[in-house]
C-alpha cells in the first residue's frame, strides 16, 4: 500500500479570491470526471451529493478537475441548490498542486480516476465510486482513509470499455 509524506498544503492566497473563502469551513474536493464513460459516475449523481453534503453538513464543496471537464463542472455548479458554497478550480490548478490542495481538504469524493489515488496516497480520506467495469478491490484507492464503493453486480467485474457493449446500461453506475 502506497502512502506518501502528506504534502504541506497550498498557500490559500493561491488560490482564486471566490475559491478561497470557501475555505472558512471544512473543505470537500469532489472530482466528477474520469478518463472513460464506462468508470465515469453521473454527473446527475454527483450534483445531488453534492447538495446533500451543503445541505446536511457545515462544509463547502470545491470541484477538481482537469480542462476538458470545463462543461462538467459548470453543468454541477449551475444545477446546485447552494452554489455560494461550490468552487470550482477545473482547469484553473496544476495538476502537480492537486495535492497540496488536498492538503486542505477533509475529504475527497470521486470516480475511478488518477485524483482519487492522488488523494488517498496522500493520506485525503477518499471516497472513490467504482463501476462494475473494473474490480474496485484491485483498482479503487489505496490507502488507510480511502474506501472504494461500487454496487455489487453479478455481471461485475466485466471490463467492458464501451457503454454500448453493456446489456444493462452501465446499471453498475446509474440505479
């Protein structure tokens, strides 16, 4: 199990001014993309995650991301209930900062993807949602605060790599 020294967190006038009041209470990273559809949660699902966790508890919400998830995190931020208390710094951090953002984050929720093995290597309590295209026990995040979720399919893990190629509509992702 891989687990790196926790980076020293990102300075927060580093950040955008909008971004870093979202900071005056506890901060989670959400990361709503993923590098195929087929291990990529709905953005539907996210947004409403992410409204229940403004609404129930005292946190803010700062999306990650990198620049071709632009559309993605403006569909989130446009769809929430709260979006005074949603960031978003999709396209706007380097990717080597991400850690040091993570760093001031008390958790982090995403799909199966490179950031949620950055977080969890970091020691960030990671959420990591799984598809049933991989195994979640073998591919999810590693790490002694990161859990990886996942519906237990009997047709899991399949490893298909195109949508159309499931009988079941992705229903590992979307019931």
């Amino acid at each position: 199990q891989l687990v790196l020294t926790p980076p020293e967190p990102i300075p927060l006038h580093a950040l955008p001014e909008p971004v870093q009041t979202l900071f005056e209470r506890p901060v989670v990273a959400v990361h709503a993309g993923a590098g195929t559809v087929t291990r990529k949660w709905p953005e539907e699902h996210f947004s409403a995650l992410i409204d229940l966790l403004l609404e129930r508890d005292l946190v803010n919400v700062v999306l990650v991301g990198g620049p071709d998830e632009h559309e993605l995190a403006d569909r989130i931020v446009q769809r929430s209930l709260y979006p005074d208390r949603l960031g978003s710094l999709v396209g706007a951090l380097p990717l080597a900062d991400l850690p040091r953002l993570l760093a001031r984050c008390r958790l982090f929720i995403g799909s199966n993807s490179g950031p949620q093995h950055v977080a969890a290597a970091a020691g960030i309590a990671t959420i990591g949602i799984c598809s049933g295209t991989s195994n979640a026990t073998e591919w999810g995040p590693l790490g002694r605060r990161a859990v990886a979720l996942e519906r237990t399919m009997t047709c899991s893990p399949c490893y298909l790599a195109r949508p159309e190629d499931c009988p079941r509509g992705l229903a590992c992702l979307r019931h």
